[in-house]
C-alpha cells in the first residue's frame, strides 16, 4: 500500500500535475480566445453600424473562427495529454495520417460539403441573419460551418442542410430588400386615378417615423400589369432595408385597404357572367290540365290528377 501510495504522489507531481496544467492553460487560451473574437466582432459591428451586410460578415466569421480555434486547442491539448501519459504520439500522427487518407477516399460527400463550405463562406453568398431559399428549404440563416448550414423558418423548424448539397442560393436579404405588391381592383374603376392612390400612400407610409428608417426609396408604381378574371391588375414596389420588405408590405397593405374603403374603390372578387343566347322566338309553350286550366308540369292536385 505504501508502494502504491508512493507512486500515485509521484505520478500526481509529475504526471498529474503536467495534465492539470494543461486542462488548465486550454480552458484560459479558449476564454481568451472567445473574449478576443467578441471584442474585437463588437467594435468592428460597432462602426460599420449602417453597413448590415459587413455587420452580418463579422458575426459569421467571428462564429466560425471561434469554432476553429476551440477545436486547435482542444485536439492539442488532446495531444500533449497523451504524451504526458507517456505515450509516444509520432506513430500515433502517422497511424492518422493514413487513416485520414484512407477515410478521405471514403467520405467523399464529406470533403465535398466542406469544400463547398469554404467557397460559400469565400464567395460571401451568404450570412448568418440572411433569409435565404437553398435546397428546396428557405429561412433565417442562423449558423455556417465548413460541413453545415443551418436555417429556421417562420415556424420555428430547423433545417440543417449539407453544404454539398447547396447549388443555388437565393438571398432575400442581400444590402437591400424589395415588397413586390400586385394590387387587384374592379374593372369599372379609373385605373390612372387607382394608381396615384396607391402612390399617395406609399409616400404617407415613408414619411410616418415608425417605418421611415426601414424604407431606402420612394415607392414605384410600375403600372397595369395583367387583366385577371375579374380585376385589372398594378404591380408596385418598395425597397427596403434587409429583412424590412414583409413588414413594410403588411402594413402598406393595411393603409391601402382603409384607403380604397374610403374613396370606394372597389377591390373585386370573381364574378360569373351568364349568357342565355339570342335565338330566334319561336312561340309560347302552354301546359294544360286534362280537367282545364294552365299551369307548370309535375304538379298535382288534390285530387291526385297530374298536370301535363
């Protein structure tokens, strides 16, 4: 027993010791690490304040460079824990060398979500806080890796999504944002007039001071654009900030609505015409009761006896 004690304090003041302190100084180097990033994401953030998508570049290569440098530190800490237990790791990084190799040739869908990450990330196509549609899902872009992108759409699901498997990107949120609005009205109405209305009240909605910052240009109302089933068709648009183009055409859309109420312009809703022909008069067909008198087909009397 005293044997056995004697060498477990040896082991602890050397051995012990030397795994304490690296368990240590990683957990210090990775606080450091991840205050550093904060820091310096913050004051870069800090002074492009106007400019969202350098603010939205920061913060997704602050995420990945963070995640990088966590796991350089932990796969060194791993090394050197080894070697204090008295393992010999050269052969150990050449045993992983080619097993590197050889899980590279098999994993090809995985060195190509990385590379394609690293392209996407390269090609800045897109950020952390973007919404964007890429491989049949669309959402908020909440975090980019090398191997994974992960979005959230409106109701909260989460979509990971291989990188590999990202061919087309369409951003919603790329330096500015447009509300396209096709805006149906009745036929009868005067189509020049219905569309200084709308003009008016995009004007009123960028003036108003809750939605002024959110708008970056004045309205455009590009003109009739279809004649639909039973409305006339205008398209408009609004540009907007990033991510501002849904909750300034919501509430375009409002004002529109009590303003078209109140000039009584009429927003239509499908109408059926039926046309009955205009053949030639042939007559007038008379029904007969067998006892006398006129009247429809089908109907009986008290009696019992059908008229005809």
């Amino acid at each position: 027993m005293e044997d056995f004690l004697d060498l477990a304090w040896k082991w602890l003041i050397t051995s012990g010791a030397r795994i304490l302190a690296i368990v240590i100084v990683s957990l210090i180097v990775i606080r450091v690490v991840r205050m550093i990033i904060n820091r310096s994401r913050d004051k870069i953030v800090m002074k492009t304040e106007d400019d969202i998508e350098r603010a939205k570049r920061t913060e997704t290569l602050a995420g990945l460079i963070e995640k990088t440098m966590r796991a350089i530190v932990l796969i060194a800490a791993a090394l050197m824990t080894l070697q204090a237990l008295g393992i010999n790791i050269a052969p150990l990084l050449a045993g992983a060398g080619v097993v590197g190799l050889a899980v590279g040739f098999g994993a090809q869908s995985l060195v190509r979500d990385v590379i394609s990450g690293f392209f996407i990330l390269l090609e800045n196509r897109m950020n952390v806080g973007d919404v964007v549609e890429i491989a049949g899902k669309s959402g908020l872009v909440e975090s980019i890796n090398l191997r994974v992108t992960t979005l959230r759409d409106l109701s909260g699901n989460v979509h990971s999504i291989p990188n590999g498997e990202i061919a087309v990107v369409t951003n919603m949120t790329k330096e500015y944002s447009r509300a396209v609005l096709e805006i149906g009205v009745a036929y009868k109405e005067n189509v020049d007039e219905v569309m200084q209305v709308m003009k008016d009240v995009g004007d009123e909605l960028a003036k108003d001071p809750g939605f002024s910052h959110r708008i970056l240009e004045p309205m455009e109302v590009l003109g009739l654009d279809s004649f639909g089933d039973s409305s006339v068709n205008i398209k408009a648009r609004i540009t907007t900030r990033p991510l501002e183009q849904w909750n300034v055409a919501r509430e375009y859309r409002r004002r529109l609505k009590n303003t078209f109420d109140e000039k009584r312009i009429e927003i239509p809703f499908p109408h059926l015409t039926l046309y009955m022909g205009e053949g030639e008069s042939r007559g007038v067909l008379k029904i007969r009761h067998v006892g006398g008198g006129e009247s429809e087909p089908g109907v009986t009397d008290n009696n019992g006896s059908e008229w005809t």
